[in-house]
C-alpha cells in the first residue's frame, strides 16, 4: 500500500514571483496567505499558470460561495432571489480589504487536508489510487496507458518518440513539487489519446478528446497582484451562474470503480467549482524506488465536454456556429488584437456572444466596484497534430484602457471594430498588390499559399507594435472615438504604403518591364476572397480552380503599384 507524501497545503509546490523580482516556491496556504505581495504565478509555461489559477478559483469558490468574508455562514446557493447583489457585494468587501481573509481559508482547507495528498493509497491529489487491472462493468479487463515523464512534462512534452516542444532538458525524473503543478497542466491541456483501445486480453479507454481547456478559447484578466488577478478573474455572478450547487473534487467522492473510468461524457457540471476541478485525466504518478522523484505516469481514463453553448465557462471567447455558440480557438499566428471583435463582443449583436470574464469586468466597472484605469487580457492556445499531439503552445496579452468595458464603451468597440475592418482591407490590396508583382516578374508563386501566409503574418507584425501603443493611449473619459481612430487608421494606411514601396523596389526590373499573361477572371476573385477570409477571420486558404472566363492583360510593377494606392486611398471604413 503507498504511504502518504507531499501535503499540496503545507509543502512548497507553487512557483511565483514576488513583487521584488525573485521567484520562489509556495504552498498553497501560503500562496492565498501573501497573494497580495505576488506579483504573479512563475511556473514553467503560461499555460501551467493559468490551470493553476484555475485550481486556486475553485477553492475561492468553495469558501466565499458559502461564507461571507469575515467567515459567517452565508450560503449564495441559498438566495436565488437576490444572488447577484449579494455575490456582487461580496466580492466588493474583499476586493476593498486588498488581502485574502486568510483564516477563513486555512479554516476550510484544513477540513480537507487528507484529499492534498499528491501520494495517497486511497485517494491521491488529482488521481485514481487504481495500480493494477480493473475488471470493467462489461466484465473486461481495463488496462492504463503507461506514459513516459516526457508525456507530463510541458517543456519537454512528448508523442511516442516525437519531441512536441523544447527539448532543451531531459526529464528522467522531476521532483514532487514540480510534478504537481504539471498534473493540473495535464488535466487542463492534454492532447487526445492515440491508438486502438484494444489491448491483447482487454481494452484501454479512449474517445475523450482533448482536455477541457484545449479547447477554449482562453482568456483572462491579470492585475498587478496575484490577489488582483485572482479576484478580477473570480466570477461571482452571471446569467449563467446560479450556484445551485458549489462542489469541488476534493469534497466529491473519489474514483475508485471501473465504471468511474468508463463514464468519458458526463452531463456538463453545474457550478464553476466543479467545472475547474474536473478530472479531465484520470492518473496516476509513479516515483522512482527511493520514493525521491516522479518518474512516470498511467493514463487510466479521461473526461470529455460538449461546448456548445457551455456559458457556464466564463474563460472563453465565442463564436456563432450552425447549432449555437462554441469556442473559438485562438491562432498561433494571430495577433490578439485582430480578434477584437470576438474578445468584446457586444452584447446587443445576436451574432456574438460576449467572454464571461469580459462580461464581469464590465458589471464591475458599471456598478462602480471596480476603478482600476488598465485592464491587461491574456490569451493562450494550443496548435495540434490531428489532436493527439500539441505542436505549439502559445500566449498572447493585450492592455486596454477598463472604460472600454464600461457602457459608453459600446460606441468605441463599434469604432475600434470598424478600424481593424479598414486595416484587414489595407491588408488585402498589400497582398493583391504582392501577387501582382509575382506575376509580373514571371514568378509562379502568386498561388503559392505558404508564400500568401507568410506575407499576412509579417504585414501584421509590422503593424503589431503600433495599434498596441494606440489602443494603449485611449482614454474612453477624454477623446473622441473618431478622432482616436482616425489618428489609427492613418498611421496604418502609411505603414502599408511604405511596406508596397519596398515590394515594388524589391521587385525589381524584371517586374518595371513585366509580361503579358492569361488569367481566370473567376479565379482571381475568388483567390482575392479566399485570402480576404484568411486576414478577417483565419481561414485557411487554397488556390481556386481556373475554371472561369480567360482574359490576357499585361503586368508591370508600375500599373500594379497605382493601382494598389488608388485603392487604398479609397477604401472605406471597416
């Protein structure tokens, strides 16, 4: 029988960095104990950050659901009719103490100090305490997959015997500690399980895709405490919160029948408490025979959400699909800002559904609670290989000026939204004007879509650094949202004529002499379509199909290039 090690409560296991700079290691007691002297969670990825301040909503939940801040019994599961109000309140009374009622939180975790065993025979942190093959209800064996630590480990990150990500270490074994906070990186963002779930005298269970935040698309707010971050991020109330229940995993009954593994697709929690303590894997660590390092693990089983329409989640944005709203995901290629419109969707358009943790902010801000003057968004995602190898993990961040999220900021998401509209139709005629010149000089690549890519994404990174130090300097309470955005606009309209001059030139005499050729007319318009989607919304695009009416016409980098400004100097707003 294992014996119990490693305490989540007592023993250091959370990285974080201080408001001096250093970085240091805390436990969980202590992390809510000094939350407002960190500066903010320092693990090994962002991604590892954000399952972790998950982890640590929860037990926010779990205590100020039921209690009020000076610890008297208070229950919002008991106040159907004025639980806004009172969520509201409450988080008010402790956002305006600055520090967390630490004893009120000790008090509750210390009722549930035996489920924070990372090592436990019965119940470990986060885990199954199955060890060997489970009979399943049907009466055949279940068998676990066994994973190597690079299967665990983040920044090594492993498929088989392909490296996924850095390779820059080799983990042979990884202390407790570590080993904790990437277990809550894996129930949060696992790729699919690969392979048949037929073994030679059983079977293993598959089927349950990718672990729950793989497939949002995440976002959160960050302050500049981790108190702050916390609480700006703590959803107290929406329309979709109605704290019927409120049931972490450690207050649950642990997993110990085979038909706890088999249920994949369980009915979507009701309350956050659940929903950020779901066993999105079910697991189970192995230490190395000194009992000093984690060296392996056992996939046993895992979990599986339906996101349509799961407005429970209040960390994702949202698209319109045929049946409803689902997550959209985010891009690595993309810069945060160009989906602006999903981040801030307005609530009027029926077309949008807007980020429950925007929508909060926005109470905050409206019912005068909050007065922070910058709010920073964050954003991480997940590139996959057929969902069952994660290529790329990334992270993106954006300040803007918190009046945004105030009423009057409708005017000003209608006029930012309209200017990045202007910028991807700037955009467009650069990349016309490109393929223009391609055909110009003889050069068959102006279907070539990598080449199309590459040119979007190096054409937005000029353009990054200036709208961020744009958006930065709006003050919603001073200027005028047309003449900010114009100021935009032109900035923009002279960055894309100067990146069109250094095509032409680069173009050389080749292209100033040009050459006859026969097009597709249909083709071109839908080419120009195709890449117009890939700029607004991220399509991926493939060359059209010559199928259309032919014409000859004469290409020069000259006509190309007075075409492209006369364009541009009449393009519309957004």
């Amino acid at each position: 029988m294992q014996i119990k090690a490693f305490n989540l409560l007592h023993e250091s296991w959370i990285k974080v960095m201080d408001i001096d700079g250093q970085q240091k290691t805390v436990s969980l007691l202590e992390v809510f104990r000094k939350a407002h002297k960190i500066q903010a969670l320092s693990g090994e990825m962002v991604a590892q950050d954000i399952a972790i301040t998950r982890f640590l909503l929860a037990v926010l939940y779990a205590v100020f659901v039921r209690r009020r801040v000076d610890g008297s019994i208070d229950s919002l599961v008991d106040q159907a009719a004025q639980i806004k109000e009172n969520a509201l309140n409450r988080w008010e009374s402790m956002w305006k103490e600055k520090a967390f009622p630490i004893s009120v939180i000790e008090q509750y975790l210390c009722q549930y100090e035996d489920r924070f065993w990372l090592f436990h025979p019965e119940h470990p942190f986060y885990q199954v305490p199955f060890t060997d093959v489970v009979k399943g209800t049907d009466h055949v064996n279940i068998y676990p997959t066994d994973k190597s630590l690079g299967a665990l480990v983040g920044d090594v990150l492993e498929s088989g015997n392909k490296i996924r990500l850095f390779s820059g270490r080799k983990a042979s074994g990884i202390s407790y500690g570590e080993a904790a906070r990437w277990l809550l990186f894996l129930n949060a963002f696992d790729a699919a399980p690969a392979g048949t779930s037929k073994t030679k005298d059983g079977k293993s269970i598959k089927g349950y895709g990718v672990a729950w935040l793989g497939t949002l698309g995440l976002i959160w707010a960050n302050g500049n405490t981790l108190f702050e971050t916390l609480m700006l991020n703590m959803v107290m109330s929406s329309s979709y919160i109605h704290w019927t229940s409120c049931q972490p995993v450690w207050e649950q009954k642990p997993d110990t029948t085979a038909a706890d593994l088999e249920e994949i697709k369980p009915a979507f929690p009701q309350d956050l408490c659940s929903l950020y303590t779901m066993q999105f894997r079910k697991v189970r660590l192995h230490r190395s025979a000194d009992d000093s390092q984690v060296i392996s693990y056992s996939l046993w089983s895992g979990q599986a959400l339906d996101g349509k329409n799961a407005f429970l989640e209040p960390m994702s944005v949202w698209k319109k699909g045929k049946e409803g709203y689902y997550p959209k995901l985010h891009q690595p290629s993309r810069q945060m800002w160009r989906d602006f419109s999903s981040i801030f969707a307005s609530v009027e358009n029926i077309d949008e559904h807007p980020s429950g943790i925007i929508n909060w902010i926005y109470e905050l801000k409206r019912s005068k609670r909050l007065s922070i003057p910058v709010v920073k968004l964050s954003i991480v995602g997940l590139s996959l290989t057929n969902n069952t190898a994660v290529e790329e993990i990334f992270t993106d961040s954006l300040r803007v000026n918190s009046g945004l999220l105030e009423a009057y900021g409708a005017v000003w998401y209608s006029k930012i939204k309209d200017s990045i509209g202007y910028v991807n139709k700037l955009v467009l005629e650069l990349i016309v004007l490109m393929r223009k010149l391609a055909i110009a000089c003889g050069d068959d690549t102006s279907k070539n879509t990598n080449k199309i890519n590459d040119a979007v994404e190096q054409t937005f990174f000029r353009m990054d650094e200036p709208f961020r130090r744009w958006i930065d300097t709006i003050d919603p309470d001073n200027d005028d949202p047309d003449d900010m955005c114009k100021i935009w606009k032109d900035q923009a309209r002279q960055i894309i004529i100067s990146l069109a001059a250094e095509m032409v030139n680069m173009a050389g005499t080749r292209a100033y002499v040009g050459r006859e050729v026969i097009i597709d007319k249909k083709a071109e318009h839908e080419m120009n379509a195709r890449i117009a989607q890939l700029i607004s919304e991220g399509r991926e695009i493939r060359p059209a199909k010559a199928n259309g009416e032919k014409t000859t016409r004469w290409y020069t980098s000259s006509d190309a290039h007075r075409e492209f400004l006369w364009k541009v100097i009449n393009i519309k707003n957004g």
